[in-house]
C-alpha cells in the first residue's frame, strides 16, 4: 500500500495497492496530477541514472555476448565468453584469492571497528576520545597509491620501521612484500588499517544513539560494564551492524586499487584477484569480451550473495 504525504488544507489522496490495478492506475493517476511538479524534478535524475548508469551496464552486457572488435561491431556469441572465463585457470586462480582476500576484509573489517568503537566509547576523556577517532579516521583519506607507498616503505627490509623494530629486538628482517605465504594477510591487515576508523565512527554515532536510561536501569540491577555491552550495546547495535556488513559485502569482490598498488612479480600469483584480471584482459590485452564477462560474472556473484544475506539476516528489522 503506498500513502502520500497531505498538506494541510488539502484532500487525502487514497492510499493505492499496485497489484490492485484498476483502482491503483485511477489512484495513481490521481497522485501524478496532484504532484506532478515533484514528478517532472525526477525525470533529469531518472535521465542521468538512464545515460550513465543503466545504458553502459546494458551495453557491457551486451559486449560479454560479443566477439568484441574494434571496427565494425562484434559477432554474438551468446555465452562463449562466460565458458571462457569460467574455465580459464587464471580466472579461477583470481576467484579463489578473491574470495580469500575478500573474505578477511569483510570478516575483519567489521569485527576491529566495532570493539575499536565499544572501546573508544568506554574512553572518558573526550579529548582523547576526539583525538583518537581523529588518528585512526585518517588514512581513509588517503588513496590506495598514498597508503600502499606507507607500508611499502613501512615493511621493506631494508630500512623499514617494521624491520628496524625486528632488529632491536634481534630478529632477523623479514622481506614481507615478497614472502608469499605472508602476501594475503599482508593485503588484509593493510585493507583494514585503512578503513577501520571511517567504520568505527558509523558505530560509534550509533552507540551515541542508544538511549541513557537504558545504561541507568541496568546499573540499577547491578549490571558490570561488560555485562551493558553485551545486553545493552552490541543488541541496539544490531541494525547498524547489519548495514555496515551489507555495505562491506557489496564491496568485497572489487578489490582492484590496494592489489594494483601493492603487488609485485614475487607475489602477484598469490594476491591476483578478479578485478586484476579484467584490468590485464580488458586494457592490456584488449579482449573486452572476455573482461566483461569476468566483470558480470562478479555482479551476478555479488547480487547472489547480497539476496542471501537479506533473506537470511532480514537487515531491515531490527
């Protein structure tokens, strides 16, 4: 049923059902005539959303069907591509470190903001409160080129701060950017250094949210600290957390800027992703078929795993 807001002075218009169609059509017509000024502002953002969002991603879909030329068009192959890309071992090779990857971001990307946040709002100083989120927000902005060349220097066995704590404490140095078994953590912790304190403010608005009478009733019933975490914060945190993990998830398969910065020849195998692949087939190679098929193919994953997430987790309930 959909309601429209009434000014006052003015008749009600008629709550609609959509799937009702011959009262909703004569109501919905109604709605438009009585709103049509609000009507005619959407249709340059409708035709923004049409020119630059929904025709490219109908085109490049277009073009995952395509043999793609340069001149002339290309001949359509159905789902040539898709096969293509599905059984190309480096596309699989890509999916698994992307999964990895990804997954340690998602996982630890939600977890450190939110005990950074239960922690920081157990701070009593306000000025180290403020000074803190200050620090941790900082490296969100910064791009990935800015915050790669950190822990390229950071972690470099020859200078490094990282090393040259190692070695005070007589530990020989590490080469950690070309150490294979270390590239995936490597690409998680970084991946989560930098986000971490524009996650954590989101939490901590939240936590600000939380009614005080809530904390008072349960100090009352002699509640430890812990306990109000636990039974007070962490449950009306639920409909944040459950954004945050939404938006996160949305974003966990398109990892391209932190790998395209940070890898190198003695690496690359291991922390090759799928965004990578389609960066050297689409560009270097010029095989825009097969890059807009691996493309897509994240899109239909990335929509699969979100339809899961809100079937299940419901992240519109509290």
């Amino acid at each position: 049923m959909i309601k429209f807001p009434v000014k006052k002075g003015e008749a009600a218009v008629e709550p609609f059902h959509l799937f009702d169609k011959k009262r909703g059509r004569s109501s919905l017509l109604k709605a438009v005539k009585r709103h049509y000024v609000l009507y005619l502002m959407m249709i340059p953002i409708l035709g923004y959303f049409a020119i630059f969002s929904f025709y490219p991603l109908i085109r490049g879909f277009a073009m995952s069907m395509t043999e793609f030329k340069l001149m002339g068009g290309g001949d359509f192959i159905w789902f040539e591509n898709y096969l293509a890309v599905w059984k190309d071992p480096v596309f699989v090779n890509a999916m698994l470190n992307t999964a990895i990857i990804g997954t340690g971001i998602l996982i630890g990307g939600f977890v450190a903001p939110l005990i950074l946040a239960i922690s920081l709002n157990e701070v009593a100083s306000a000025w180290m409160k403020k000074s803190i989120q200050t620090i941790v927000y900082l490296p969100h902005l910064f791009s990935w080129v800015v915050v790669g060349g950190i822990w390229i220097y950071m972690l470099s066995p020859d200078g490094g701060t990282v090393n040259g704590l190692l070695n005070l404490f007589g530990i020989d140095s590490v080469p950690f950017l070309t150490e294979t078994t270390l590239a995936k953590p490597i690409m998680v912790l970084t991946a989560i250094w930098k986000d971490m304190g524009f996650i954590c403010i989101i939490f901590l608005a939240a936590i600000v949210g939380i009614s005080p009478t809530l904390y008072e009733a349960a100090k009352m019933d002699g509640a430890t600290r812990l306990q109000q975490i636990f039974y007070i914060t962490l449950p009306q945190l639920a409909p944040t957390m459950k954004v945050v993990f939404l938006l996160n998830m949305m974003g966990f398969l398109k990892i391209f800027d932190q790998i395209f910065v940070m890898t190198n020849p003695a690496i690359a195998r291991h922390v090759d992703v799928i965004m990578m692949y389609t960066y050297e087939k689409g560009i270097l190679q010029f095989q825009m078929g097969i890059a807009t098929a691996a493309a897509f193919t994240v899109i239909f994953v990335t929509l699969i795993l979100v339809m899961i997430f809100r079937k299940v987790v419901r992240y519109d309930v509290g």
